[in-house]
C-alpha cells in the first residue's frame, strides 16, 4: 500500500473549496489530459454522500473504466471516495479542508494499491506513484484556480 498527500492552500471559503473537490464537471476539466468523462452513476454537478460515479480514462495508452463512490462525508471539512470497480487492488481518497483566516487548505491523501502481488508493487514505486502524484497536483491546480477565479468575479 502507498500513500500520497498533497496539500493545496486556496484563497477561498472552505465551502466552495469543498464544493469545487466534488464538482465532477471539474473534476473532467482538471484531467481532459486523459479523456476522461463520467459514463454512470452521477455524470455531472456536486456528487454527495453513496453516490457513485464511474469515469472512462485512458490511462498509460489503455482505456479504463472506475468506479467511485463517496463512502464518507462530512460537509465542509472532509469526504472520501472509495474504488468500487477498477484496475487498482484498493484506492482510496481522502479530502481534507480547513480554513483560517479566508485561507483553505486542501488536503488529499491516497491510499493505493496496485494488483499483481510483486509486480504490482514494482510498478507501484517506479510508474504509478509518480503518476498519480501529477495528476492529483494537476487536479487541485484547477480546483484552485477556478475558486479563486470564482472569489475575485
């Protein structure tokens, strides 16, 4: 098992950062790198608590389908999301906010594993860790810049 955190600081109520993290219409903007789109469950706006989502990527070449759902909420200082179907062996993600003073901290931790016991592990230190660290710093690159963007309209 992996973990990744990345933490993000935004010049925005911890509301509408929240918001903007389970926003999947951003969440398709911030990785249209991967041709990624919602194709069932929820397919667009705010998804909540037991909602699934499952998104169609290509990924390293190949197209994936994952399904995600929200496991735990707790509006507007956490959620996790929670592989339901995909390619990894266990996928979590955790979303943490907290604010002071106008400032939000965004925090993701990943917990991940990929399958294929020995060779999963491989490719979990040499490729995927990598990988997912720039896409999840890519992502809440965009959440930023659209909240923030959103606070100074």
């Amino acid at each position: 098992m992996k973990r990744i955190i990345i933490e993000t600081t935004i010049r925005a109520p911890i509301a509408r950062c929240f918001d903007a993290a389970r926003d999947l219409d951003l969440h398709v903007r911030s990785l249209a790198h991967t041709n990624e789109t919602a194709v069932a469950g929820r397919t667009s706006g705010l998804i909540g608590l037991g909602e699934e989502v499952t998104w169609r990527a290509r990924h390293f070449g190949i197209r994936q389908h994952f399904t995600s759902k929200i496991t735990a909420f707790d509006f507007p200082r956490y959620f996790q999301d929670t592989m339901q179907r995909g390619a990894f062996h266990s996928f979590v993600h955790d979303h943490y906010f907290e604010e002071r003073d106008g400032i939000t901290t965004m925090k993701d931790v990943l917990d991940f594993s990929a399958p294929l016991g020995i060779l999963g592990c491989i490719a979990e230190t040499l490729v995927l860790r990598r990988y997912l660290e720039r896409m999840l710093t890519q992502r809440a690159a965009v959440i930023r810049d659209a909240v923030e963007g959103a606070v100074q309209s």
